[in-house]
C-alpha cells in the first residue's frame, strides 16, 4: 500500500453538500439563536449548537454549547462589551481607555481560535440555562477548518497550523445543529466544515485496520479529538457519544467516504455493505506523530488561552467542575 504526504493532494474535493443531524428548535435551540442575534446583531454569519447537551449525553449540570461565527469579531465585542459586561474578563486598566484596550485584547486572542465566555440564559419559559459560548470570526473560521494537517513545515503557529485541531475537532463531530447560517456566507461556511471532516477521516484512516468497518472508522474519526487533547474525560466518553450519535456519524461519514471510493484511496469491498480496503494512507507513526503535536497545540489554547477571554475564575472553575464530573464518573 502507497504511503503518502501528511496532506496528499489527492484527497476529495469538500465541495458537496454537509451534514447536518436533523433537529427540533425547542426551547434551548430558540433561546442560544436569539442570544447569538441579540450579542452579535447583523454581524452574525453563524450560530451553531454542539457538545453533551445537543447530543444528550451530558448531566444535568452540563453547560449548553452555543458556537458564534461572525464577520467581525472586534466589532462583536465593542457590542457586546456594552450588552454583557459581565461575561469578559477585565484585564485591570481603569479610565475610558480601558474598554477600548480590553476590547482590543480580546480581539487579538481571537485570532488563535474560538474566545469562550459563560453565561446564564433564560429560555422563553423562563427557566435559566447555564452556557458556554464561543465566538470566531468567519475568516479564523474558515482557515482553522484546515489546522488537522500540517500547511506550514517547521512552524505550528504560523497561518492555518496555529488552530490546530482546536477549532476543526468540534466541526468534525455529526452533532452540529446549525441554528442560523446566513444565506450568502452558507457556501463558504459549508465547504469548511466539511474540509475539517475530510482531513479528519484522513487522520483517521492511518488508525484503522488495512480492511476495515464503516463503524472502526467511526471510532477512530470520534477518538481524534480526545486523542490529540490533555484533557480529564470520562472513560466511557467517545463510547457514549458514538452510542447517542452512532447513525448520524454513519451517514455523514459513509457519504464522504464515497469520495475517497472514487479518488480510489479506499475501495468499498462488497457493494452494499460498509467493509472497506485502504489503497493510501498515512502510517500510524505519522498519525500519532501529528497527533502529538496537536496535543501541544490544543494544551497551549486550554489552558495558557482559553481562562483570558472570560473572566478567569469562572473559566478555572468550569474546567475544575468537568474534572470533578470525570472523576466521579470514572470511579
């Protein structure tokens, strides 16, 4: 079997159309879509919802995941600075210089990923939710949905490569609901989604067998993003996400799959029937290889990043829950 370059140029075109789980907007989709307009106004190019509480796999004290793309992100939080001030973390300069300094800050740690911030949220029904929510510029978008793979040799942190599997390991999951997307930035926005899902079964076929199930693949794809972070996971936390998402993960990666049957990368051995032969592939040294490095990279953005954008406190306190919510799990 040919072995080929970390980013061949044969790999499918991630033009087609992108897989979205269908959905229901009940009451916590509706409510994460009117604080994503309400925050970001007509700068809004995107709302999604992700993580354990759209995939029904988190406890009851798990945040709603709520994703914001939008076209600028400096002007998103000159707005949002004045509507929520409460959900920024003040770098400790007083005076009115400070709001625009802060601002500017924030801006900046923008542009290496998403900015996290946490919020309490009341539902049309008046009950309170508890969120986490992300914000990105389109462009930073964009180009981080290409961070799986290597672009820039010798520089992890130099154009596309400095995201990482940050941002494109939460758009490789099924369990995105797309609850806005604007109807000009679609196209665009669509083709980086599924850029960051076809990088990833890449990635993921150097770790399955050299004939291998639709469902082995499934778990490798899933297992990407867990692989290549530092963080405390309960044990049985890529199984219960396969098991809420499992036909979902099979129809989105079965029809990209298609792709890679006609660049004949992989061969589909009985028609009909999900058992595939790999053709090329990366070795498993060179997908743990990239893998560690993106380990480092998604360990820089937990925890040297991620606690500036909202206040840190809070951020520290959120990350010290879920490790405490493992752990509990996990005995």
């Amino acid at each position: 079997m040919n072995r080929l370059e970390l980013r061949p140029a044969n790999l499918p075109a991630p033009e087609n159309r992108t897989f979205f789980p269908k959905f229901e907007m009940g009451p916590v989709e509706r409510t994460l879509l009117h604080q994503a307009q309400l925050r970001a106004g007509n700068n809004l190019v995107a709302a999604f919802e992700y993580g354990s509480v759209a995939t029904n796999t988190g406890s009851l004290n798990s945040r709603a995941d709520l994703m914001i793309v939008v076209e600028d992100a400096e002007a998103f939080h000159k707005r949002n600075m004045l509507l929520n001030p409460y959900d920024y973390s003040n770098f400790g300069i007083r005076g009115f210089t400070s709001r625009t300094l802060d601002r500017k800050l924030h801006t900046a740690i923008n542009d290496y990923g998403f900015n996290y911030y946490y919020a309490n949220m009341k539902t049309e029904d008046g009950k309170t939710i508890r969120v986490k929510y992300s914000v990105i510029s389109k462009k930073n978008f964009i180009d981080a949905c290409r961070g799986t793979l290597e672009t820039d040799r010798g520089n992890e942190w130099n154009a596309k490569t400095r995201f990482g599997i940050y941002v494109a390991g939460r758009i490789q999951k099924a369990a995105i609901l797309p609850l806005y997307m604007k109807e000009s930035d679609q196209q665009a926005m669509e083709t980086a989604i599924n850029q960051a899902r076809i990088e990833g079964i890449w990635l993921a076929l150097a770790l399955t067998s050299e004939r291998f199930t639709l469902e082995e693949l499934v778990r490798n794809y899933v297992s990407l993003s867990y692989l290549a972070d530092l963080r405390v996971e309960k044990k049985d936390k890529i199984d219960s996400i396969i098991r809420s998402n499992l036909e979902n993960y099979k129809n989105m990666v079965r029809e990209l799959l298609k792709d890679f049957v006609a660049r004949e990368i992989v061969d589909q051995v009985w028609a009909g029937i999900d058992v595939y032969q790999k053709n090329l592939s990366l070795t498993k040294e060179q997908a743990k290889k990239r893998l560690a490095k993106l380990k480092w990279n998604t360990a820089i953005h937990n925890y040297l990043i991620n606690p500036w954008p909202a206040r840190p406190p809070r951020a520290i306190g959120y990350a010290i829950e879920k490790v405490r919510r493992a752990i509990k799990a996990n005995k």
